[in-house]
C-alpha cells in the first residue's frame, strides 16, 4: 500500500471513528400561534386626531430548523410569519416574515459565528413595533424591509480572558411611502471588546466600536465612536450585574444643509430664499459628545425570574437621522404552579434628535404589560394579556394611549429529530 493511500484511509478512519463519538444532531420545531386582540387605538393616534379601535386577529406560523455537532459547529434557521387582520380599519392587514440564520464553529481557542436575518413588517404592525423609535409616528401604513448579517470571532487569549471582533452591516428600506418622511438608510459596525476574570465574581472590560450610517436620499452621513469600560459582578449562581460606563463622539454631514445666500451678491433674502437668483447652500457638519451608559441586573431562579436595564445610547433614526435614545424596563416572571405562570413588562424610553432629522418625531413612551399564562398539555399553551401604551411627542406636547387585550393560543408539535 502506498503512503498517500495509507494516509487517505487513516484520515477516513479518523473522521468516521470522530463522527461516532460526536454524532451530528438534526433537529426540526414547528409550531403555531393564534391571536385574537381587541386595540382601542390602533395606529396610537392623539385623541383630537380620531383614534380607531377594531378586533384583530393573527396566525403566527414558525418552524425552526437546526443541527450541532457537539462542540465543533451549530447552524440554525428560524422563520416565522405573523399575518394580521383588523376589522374595521380600511388598509391595515399587515403579511410579516422574519427570518434568522445562525452559524458557528468552534477550535480550540477560536469561536467563530455568523447571524443573519431578514425581516418585512409595516409601520402600522404596533405589536411588533412597541419597542420601537417609529411606533405610532407614522398614519400611512409603509412595509420595512430591514436586512442585517454579522459575522464575529471570538478569542480566548487564556484561561480568564478572551478578546470579541464583531462586524454588523444592516440595511433598512421601505415601500410605498406616502405621507412619512420615512428615509432608507444603511448602518455599519465594528466593534472589539477584551475582558478579564479578576476573580470567580468580578470581570473587568474594554469595549469600543465604530460606526457609520449613511441615507444617500437625503444627503445625510454620520459616524460615531464610542469607547465602554465594562464590570461584570456575578453577585451568586442566579444573579449578576453588568455595567458599562463611556463616551461617544458623533460626527455628521448634511450635504446641501446650510444656506449660503444667494447667488446674486446683495439680493434680498428671506427665510433662506432668494427673489430674482437661485440660494446657494453648502455642507453642513456637525459633531456631538455625549455619555453612553449601561445597568442591567438578571436574576434566574427556580420559581421566580427579573430583569432590569437602564441604558443611554444612540440609534439610527427612520427619517434620516441620529437620535439619543434613554430607555429603562423591567420584568419579573413568576412561575405559581407547574402550569401556571405570570409576567409583567415595564418599560419607558425618551427619543430625542440630535442630528440630521427634524425633532417632530422626537417622543416620550411608556408600556405597562401585565400576562398570565396557562399550559394546558405539554403542547399546548394558553396566555391573556393586558398592553397600556403612553406616547407623547414632545416637540407639540400631544399625548396618545392605546389599550389592548390579546388571547393567545400556541401549539408546539413534537420535535422531528434525528442523529448521524
């Protein structure tokens, strides 16, 4: 027998005699949501401004497909639809899709992963959109397609430390927009984080990240930089607190944003307009300092779960802008029985602009959510809950509100799995 032909049949035996000992598991999660919900308000509108109410149902197919090999690689794909219909709001049945890819492979001492996802819903879907910056701002039901991949390596440089590159490239683009300023606009990140165990409860890190927005249609750019220093107390085996403290620096450019004069020397001008000759404008830069802050606290026990986070931060806004965003929630999950269970879900934000886009959509929220939820097999799982939705923009200091009320019926069938 040759050499190369030797060293083939070793290489086979050697992965064959790999796969038996970890063998490669496939697994497929289909399950089904309905919905029935009444919305006093739902496109969150101002009382002087005729706020709808209507009964609305929602099929929610999922199916998760994924396979691991233990301690060598995972890969997932998750996809989901959410088909909403009102009865009596004209131009408001909504056909969601999302979909989330996930990959990683494992050495040594490297972990390598990839998440990408793609997903449609419309401006008027406020289920999906409580959470965020464009929920009840918009009247004209507009579809968003945003489309988002962020491959990341992960390094652990010894036994307590390790080193995070990530990269997130994600674009936002909408459909049919009528009456909005709604913009498309691409955001891009990179990001590094270091940490260290200083000892079996306190870790110490560094994070810093860079990244820049662009919205062509409006001639709007910005880049940002943020620099964390991060601690981590692992307070016992079910609780723990994460802090992150720094700064930002945002710098931006609106192109043909600042008025000149006009092109005739001397002409007169009013409001930024010109007479008899056309007004010339130039690029407008701009830059902003600020704080970034982060305080969550988890705690995960047998019966009882919470957390909470408070953070200060900035987001790319839907009309072609940057927005500061301070936001806080809370939840607490307790399970009473084996069956039954109860949550509650508190939240509140402040949006402000701070470069690019006009302040009309600057607002204050709150959301009160209580839920209960009951297991009626080991399929199947019944939930009623409560939603309180307090919006007010602050630039007209108009206030919204929306009460609603959802009954939930899921089913989770058996899991197909097999092995390799």
């Amino acid at each position: 027998m040759s050499f190369k032909s030797s060293l083939s049949l070793s290489i086979v035996l050697s992965l064959l005699s790999a796969s038996s000992v970890y063998a490669a598991e496939w697994k497929v999660e289909p399950a089904v949501g309905l919905r029935t919900q009444y919305n006093d308000n739902v496109r969150l509108r101002s009382e002087d401004n005729n706020p709808q109410g209507s009964t609305g149902y929602t099929l929610d197919p999922r199916v998760v497909l994924s396979g691991e090999e233990q301690q060598l690689w995972n890969v997932s794909l998750d996809t989901r639809g959410k088909l909403t219909r009102y009865q009596d709001i004209e131009n408001s049945d909504s056909n969601n899709i999302f979909v989330a890819f996930g990959a990683g492979y494992n050495t040594e001492r490297l972990m390598w992963s990839l998440n990408a996802n793609i997903d449609r819903n419309t401006s008027l879907d406020t289920d999906f959109d409580t959470a965020s910056p464009d929920a009840g701002l918009f009247d004209d039901k507009t579809e968003r397609k945003t489309v988002s991949i962020a491959p990341s390596v992960r390094w652990n440089l010894g036994e307590t430390s390790a080193m995070i590159f990530s990269i997130q490239s994600t674009s936002v683009s909408f459909d049919e927009v009528r009456y909005s300023n709604l913009i498309d606009y691409d955001n891009d990140k990179v990001s590094l984080q270091i940490y260290w165990n200083v000892s079996d409860n306190h870790s110490l890190g560094f994070t810093t990240s860079y990244t820049e927005q662009d919205a062509p249609d409006v001639g709007f750019s910005s880049d940002t930089t943020v620099i964390n220093l991060d601690y981590t107390y692992t307070q016992s085996l079910v609780s723990s607190w994460k802090v992150s403290l720094g700064g930002r620096k945002l710098n931006s450019l609106r192109k043909d944003g600042e008025f000149l004069g006009c092109e005739n020397p001397g002409e007169f001008e009013a409001l930024g307009t010109c007479l008899y000759s056309p007004p010339v404008f130039g690029d407008l830069e701009s830059q902003d300092n600020g704080a970034v802050v982060n305080v969550s606290y988890s705690y995960d026990g047998e019966r009882a779960s919470q957390y909470f986070n408070a953070s200060k931060n900035v987001v790319s806004s839907s009309t072609g802008g940057v927005q500061e965003v301070q936001s806080s929630s809370y939840s607490l999950d307790f399970k009473n029985t084996q069956r039954f269970s109860t949550r509650l879900n508190i939240s509140g934000s402040k949006s402000v602009t701070i470069s690019g886009a006009d302040s009309s959509i600057d607002v204050t929220s709150y959301r009160f959510e209580p839920s209960i939820s009951y297991k009626l097999d080991k399929n199947w799982n019944l939930s009623f809950l409560y939603r309180h939705i307090k919006q007010n923009r602050i630039d007209s200091d108009v206030d919204s509100t929306s009460n609603a009320v959802y009954v939930n019926l899921y089913l989770n069938w058996p899991k197909l799995a097999t092995t390799y």
